[in-house]
C-alpha cells in the first residue's frame, strides 16, 4: 500500500493515486486505519456523505492541547451540524460577498506593491523566488487586512500557521507537536487581545463584524469568534499559497501554457486559476468519521471508521476530466473539487478565486518572460501539497 510519507511519492504522487483509482472503490489502508477514497465519484460522495462527519478528535485531555483543542472544536471546519449550520451562518453574515468585492482594489494595490519590490530586488541573474516574494506574502497580506491584524506582527502569522497546520499531516513528530501546542497558544493569546480591542472599539474589519454578528439572537463566543478568526487567518494563506505556486511551477514547464497567460492574461485568468487548483492541488486529503454505518462506491464504512476523500486524486480522475494528467489553462468546463463539496465547502472559495484572477494577470504584465531558474523545491508533505520555493528569471 503506497507510503504517503514517501519523498518519491510526495515528490509525484499521480502515478500512484491513478493506481489507487484503478481499484474503482475506496481502499482500506491497513497502516493508516483509513479507507481512501480516490476516484472523483467516491472523493466526491464521501465529503455529500450526511453520515460521514469531520470529527475532531481531541488530543490528550492534558494542559499543553487545550488551547488547540477548542481552537478545532470550535471552528466551523472541525464542527458538524447543528453547532455547524449556526457558525457557517454567523460567519458568513460577515464574509460575505460585499466584503470580498470590497478588498479587490486592496488585492490589486497589495500585487503592485509586492512586483514593485520584486523589481527593486532581483539577484543579480535577474531572478526572484515566486513562493516567498510574491505567492506567500500576497494571501498573507490580504486575510491580515482583512481582518484588520496589524501590519507590524503581520511576520507572526505564517509561522504560527505553518505550525498548527503540520498537525494535519500523516505522522507529525514529537517536535511538530510541541511547535503546534506553543502555536496554538501564542495564536489565540494575540487575537483575543485583538478581539478585546475591537469589541471597544470596532472597525470596518472582519473581526469588529465577527464580534457584532448575531442571528436569532444568537452570537459567536469568545472561543467561536477566537477559532474562526485563526481559522480564516489560516485557511485564508496556506492552500492560496500551494495553489498558485503549484499551478504556475506546472505551467512554467509548458511553453504553450506560458504563451496562454502571455497573450491574453486577464482574458484566461478565471480558467487559468481553476487548472492551477485542479492539476496540483493543494490540499489533497480530508478525512472523515462514519457516524453511522454506510457505503461508499459498494464499501460498507462501519460506524467509527474513517475515510479520506483525496481531493488532488479526485482532480485528476480521467472519467471526468479529458487528458486528465494534462495541464490546460483554458479547461471549460471544470468541476475540480479543490475546494472540497457539500457542507464544508470552502467559505474563502470566492476570496481565493479573486486574489489569484487579480494578481496572475498583474504578475504576467509585469514579467511576461518568466523562465524557471532552477528545479523548484517540494515541501516534505502530502495533505498540504506545495513548494518551499520556485525560483525564476525575469
Ligand atoms: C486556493 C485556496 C483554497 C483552497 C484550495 C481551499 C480549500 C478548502 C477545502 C477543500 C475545504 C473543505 C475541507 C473539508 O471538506 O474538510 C475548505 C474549507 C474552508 N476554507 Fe478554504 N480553501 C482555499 C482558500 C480559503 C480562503 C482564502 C479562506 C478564507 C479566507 C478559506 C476558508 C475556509 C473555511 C473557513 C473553511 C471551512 C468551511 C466549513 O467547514 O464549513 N479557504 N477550503
């Protein structure tokens, strides 16, 4: 059974998966006590499922995971109804579709800001490094205004993040774990500082509207408004980051596709994105916990076991998408599934959508002629796929 911990397998995991999907039904995984779900149709029924839950499993009930515990369990992605539909709609009464418009002329400034720096920097050889100069600091920049974190600590946000999100990988060490409980703690800390802030004195941001929003006389608590907060902080960077790294490194090796964003960048820009997000995904797998016996593609799931929808699996399923393992930024129509289905679907879908058809175009008018300078650097990890770096001359 394949080793999803593997540097070969992280390095190019399609080959296996398509295997995985051969098999035309979700596979057991003996060592991961897991079945995978890796066909399009199979990935897909798990995450409609009703009787398959994200259920957050507390970590040892002792001091250090208590901060990291009801940071999950109370957020909207590590709950499931009833406590679900009321955070979903508390939440989305904030992030709501004005809120999103209203940050576009914020996503454009931020994106000439960052390409501006880039030109001021180059090395010497003409080249920058499109993950940590352009594709990270970007999403990072924007959930941060958004939510009104203050520029200066602005550097504390992917850190904290990139500790808390290393729980989410197959086997995190003993190290990650004690990175993600000190995370956690520091994390919730510094946005209820911010939260006390702004419930005295509330602005136009996201977490003033978090604080004030209320449905059938109902708010957030301090705990629901801290984790959503953390939750959109992280949600809102890390897969925006993988996405638009692992989709412009794919088409950087394709000089037809590079000719595509060439010629006419706004124009393929909204397809552009969704092939980004379909051809290398950058989430590619949530699990989830049967709440009551059921099937999946002819397998009976047994109450409390559990089974891992593979989204980038899914995305490559050659039932559905034509030349499936081929990069075409022009695809329409394309029904990835990156951004999950059913009820968890992604809140900051439309966010992400907008960050990257707004800053693509601007990066591609600014250097039409970007080449890899090097063979760009994977991340050691399968569930958030991405690149530590990938550099490139101007
Ligand atoms: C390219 C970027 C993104 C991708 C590929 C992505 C993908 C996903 C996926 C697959 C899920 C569902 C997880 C599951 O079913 O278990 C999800 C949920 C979520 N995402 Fe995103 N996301 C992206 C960007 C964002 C942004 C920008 C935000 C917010 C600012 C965001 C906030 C959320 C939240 C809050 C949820 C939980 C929704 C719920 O449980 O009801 N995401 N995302």
């Amino acid at each position: 059974m394949i080793d999803l911990t593997d540097r070969d397998f992280i390095e190019n995991p399609y080959p296996a998966l398509k295997e995985l999907r051969s098999f035309g039904k979700p596979v057991w995984h003996q060592d991961l006590g897991i079945f995978l779900a890796a066909t399009y149709k199979d990935a897909n029924a798990v995450l409609r499922n009703r009787s398959l839950g994200r259920i957050f499993q507390e970590k040892q009930p002792n001091n250090q995971w208590e901060t990291f515990n009801w940071l999950h369990s109370d957020s909207i992605l590590d709950s499931e109804p009833p406590k679900h539909t009321r955070l979903r709609s508390l939440v989305m009464k904030a992030f709501n579709p004005k809120k999103i418009e209203e940050m576009r002329p914020i996503v454009e400034r931020i994106s000439n800001e960052l390409l501006a720096e880039i030109e001021g920097k180059l090395n010497q050889d003409g080249s920058f490094d499109l993950i940590a100069d352009f594709a990270e600091p970007l999403p990072v920049k924007v959930i941060a205004a958004m939510l009104g974190f203050p520029d200066q600590d602005e550097h504390l946000l992917r850190p904290w993040s990139q500790a808390i999100v290393k729980m989410y990988e197959v086997a995190p060490s003993l190290q990650d774990q004690e990175a993600a409980q000190i995370a956690s703690e520091e994390f919730a800390a510094y946005v209820h500082g911010l939260m006390v802030l702004r419930k005295k004195n509330p602005g136009t941001d996201l977490i003033s509207d978090l604080a004030a929003v209320e449905e059938d006389g109902q708010k957030l608590n301090a705990h629901e408004l801290i984790a959503t907060c953390v939750l959109l902080l992280n949600a809102g960077h890390e897969a925006s980051v993988n996405g638009f790294g692992n989709g412009f490194a794919a088409a950087l090796n394709i000089e037809s596709q590079m000719e595509t964003l060439r010629s006419k960048p706004r124009e393929s820009a909204a397809t552009a994105v969704d092939e980004f997000l379909r051809f290398d995904s950058p989430l590619h797998l949530f699990e989830r916990t049967a709440t009551s016996d059921t099937e999946i593609g002819g397998v009976e799931i047994k109450t409390g076991q559990k089974i891992a929808a593979l989204l980038g699996s899914a995305n490559r399923d050659e039932s559905i998408f034509d030349n499936a393992d081929e990069l075409d930024l022009m695809r329409d129509p394309n029904p990835h599934i990156g951004f999950g289905a059913g009820i968890h679907f992604c809140i900051g879908a439309p966010l992400a959508r907008m960050e990257m058809t707004t800053s693509l175009p601007l990066l591609m008018e600014r250097f039409p002629n970007l080449k890899l300078a090097e063979e760009p650097v994977r991340r050691p990890t399968f569930v958030l796929r991405g690149y530590e770096s990938v550099m490139v001359t101007s």
